[in-house]
C-alpha cells in the first residue's frame, strides 16, 4: 500500500477517537448515574452493550472487509459510530443509553479488528509488531486520554457533550478517510462467513490463543472500566482529576506499543511471563494503595503490561490465518470485546459484594496466569515455525 505513513496516521487518529468515544464512560458513570437516576453498575450496562455489540459485530465485519476491501468497511463503520455518538449525547434514559451506545459499539467494530488487519498487511513480519503495537497504543492512549478529555470535558460542561464532540471527530476523519485513502483489493472472491470462520474453529492452536485475548479482555477491559471509581473512591478527587491520573495508562499502552517489540527480542519467552507479573504488580498496587503517586505509576504499568501482552497475541493470531487478517482479527476482536463485557457485568456483581478494590485485586492473579499461559503457546508456536523452516531449508 502506497502512503503508509499516512495511511497509519488517519487510522491511527480514528482509532484514536473511536477507542475514546468507548472509554470515556470511564469517568462520567458517576455523571450519567446521576443525570439519569441510575446506580453505578446500572449505568455501566452501557458499556456492556457496547462491548456486546462490537464483540458480535466484529465477527461479521472481518469477512466482509477480505471480500469487499477493508478501507471500505473502516469507511462504513466510521460514519456510522460517529452518527450513534453523536445520537449518545440526547440519551433520556437507560434503555436510549443502552441502545445508542450498542449501535455505536456494532458500527465500532468494523474500525479496530479491520484497522489492525490491514496494516498488519502492509508492513512485513520484521516490522509488523513494532507497526500493531504503536496502532493500539494509539488506540489505547484514546481510551485512557478520553478519562482526561471527557473529565475536563464534563467538568467543564456536561457528560453529553462529550459523546457528541467525540462523534463530530469521527465524522471528519469518516470523511477524510473517503475522500485520501487508496482502496485495497479485496483478498476473497465470495463471502461465505461460515466458511470463513470453519477455518478458524476448527484450528485448535488458533483458537487457543484467541481464548486467551477473552482473558485478557475480562481483566483488562473489564477491571478498567471501574477504574474511575477507584481512584475517585480512594483520593475523593473531581472527574477531571481522575481523567487525568487514568490516562497514565494510556501513556503506559502507547510506550509499551514502542518497547514490546525490543523487549521481546532481547528477553525471549520470559517476555511474556515478565509483561503478566508486571501487570500483576500493577494491579494490586492498584487495589491496595492509597498512595495518588502510586497509582499513577501502577496505571502506567498496567498499561505497558496491557499492550506487551495484546500486540504480540495479535501478532500470532495474524501468522496462524496469514491469508485471512480480517477474520482472525474479528476472531480475536470477538474474544477481547466479549471478554471485556462479560468482565464488566461480573465485576458489577463484585463492586455491589465487595466494593470495587476487590476488582483489581482479583484481575491481578488472573493477568499473571494469562503471562504464564500466553509463554508457554507462544513459545510452542514459535518453535514449531523454526522446526517448519528448517525443513524447508533442507
């Protein structure tokens, strides 16, 4: 693809933008609860169905974008988020919340899998995960930055201006996107879902790793999404103080995006077990200080440890299905998404029985077996791609 850098550049803003739109509920559930008279975890049902409705969107968009092109469907599905965002700033109650913010998760997931597809294809194995990891941590310092904007933001003004400035963004970039990025060629000939994802179930190293990206979604989506009641609970400080103490994790995503792929060459198959005892450590600081400094030093790790483990899961997932990107990461998308809803209704139940500290601390042993586990496929999958080159050498 020609431009690449540019072409990295818009996606990487969209993503940016889009990420955000979903991760600024973060700090204004506090806000929304109150405006619409709903408990906490009442209000996070929004960020339930959002994540529902990409997780299951996600596994209609990856074949669509291999047989249509995938700049078309980013295209699509950047209108139309930007659309229900905006509609998300007129929300009147809990079911208008609920329903505007699944249409915006639904048209959301034709832009993160379908994004990290097509520019896992246009750089090379060498530079395709220092390429995914700055893509998320682009993503994700939206999502961390969005507690800092919409903090200010609601701060400032109202909750719903937030959504409808977030959706005004992505309408530009929609537009952008139509107007300066080359089409691709679609990779399919015809659309057959089932077939597509036949190929993708029944590989059972596959479908290993995408299990554990569920994981990782359950603790990582799921914990984060309650995090600014933690740091509100703990320090007692406004919205957009808590905005801005919560974007240090995306500081830490857009970091770890830029070391991952140096750390993993230099510290081999420690590489991830190191990334799931840092995010250990980083979550039950987390849980157990009161300390402001602390936590933001624990958010910032949280994060690296975050994107060292997703970028180079991603990574394995695209080599498992090299020919179809767009499905194995709407495969992996739908477990990362889905996992994150499911961890976010859980911890609801949890933050009502045990207070929300109990969230974080119980991510923390859960993120250090996905470490554990995430060494040990990974490391099996690489040594049997030397054992298949070496054959070939022969």
């Amino acid at each position: 693809m020609k431009n690449k850098e540019r072409t990295f550049m818009i996606l990487g803003i969209m993503g940016f933008l889009a990420n955000g739109d979903n991760y600024a509920a973060a700090p204004l559930l506090l806000n929304i609860s109150k405006d619409l008279n709903l408990t906490i975890s009442s209000a996070a049902m929004s960020v339930t169905a959002y994540m529902l409705a990409f997780g299951f969107f996600t596994l209609l968009f990856g074949p669509l974008s291999d047989r249509f092109g995938k700049v078309k469907i980013i295209n699509i599905a950047a209108l139309g988020t930007s659309i229900f965002s905006i509609l998300g700033a007129f929300t009147f109650n809990l079911p208008s919340l609920i329903f505007f913010r699944a249409m915006n998760g639904a048209f959301g997931a034709g832009i993160f899998p379908v994004t990290i597809a097509l520019i896992g294809e246009s750089y090379d194995v060498d530079h395709r995960q220092k390429a995914i990891g700055k893509l998320l941590g682009l993503m994700f310092l939206g999502a961390a930055s969005a507690s800092a904007i919409g903090g200010a933001i609601a701060y400032a003004g109202s909750w719903r201006l937030v959504y409808f400035l977030y959706g005004l963004g992505e309408l530009v970039l929609s537009i952008i996107i139509f107007k300066v990025l080359e089409r691709d060629t679609p990779v399919v000939k015809k659309l057959n879902i089932f077939s597509a994802y036949k190929s993708a179930l029944t590989n059972y190293r596959f479908m290993r790793i995408v299990t554990l990206i569920l994981l990782v979604g359950f603790t990582v989506l799921g914990s984060f999404t309650y995090s600014g009641k933690l740091i509100q609970e703990i320090t007692g400080f406004n919205v957009l103080i808590v905005g801005l103490i919560l974007s240090a994790f995306g500081i830490g995503t857009v970091f770890g995006g830029r070391i991952a792929p140096k750390l993993r060459k230099k510290l081999g198959y420690k590489f991830l077990l190191s990334a799931g005892a840092i995010g250990s450590v980083s979550l039950f600081l987390l849980s157990s200080s009161k300390n402001v400094l602390v936590l933001v030093i624990s958010l910032l790790f949280f994060g690296i440890s975050f994107i060292c483990l997703q970028s180079t899961l991603l990574l394995v997932v695209q080599e498992k299905l090299s020919k179809m990107k767009g499905t194995a990461m709407s495969m992996a998308s739908f477990n990362l998404f889905v996992g994150g809803a499911i961890g976010t209704s859980v911890n609801g139940i949890v933050i009502k029985s045990y207070g929300v500290t109990r969230i974080f601390s119980n991510a923390s042993y859960i993120i250090l077996g996905i470490g554990i586990l995430s060494c040990i496929f990974v490391a099996k999958f690489e040594m049997r791609k030397k054992e298949s080159f070496y054959k070939i050498e022969k």
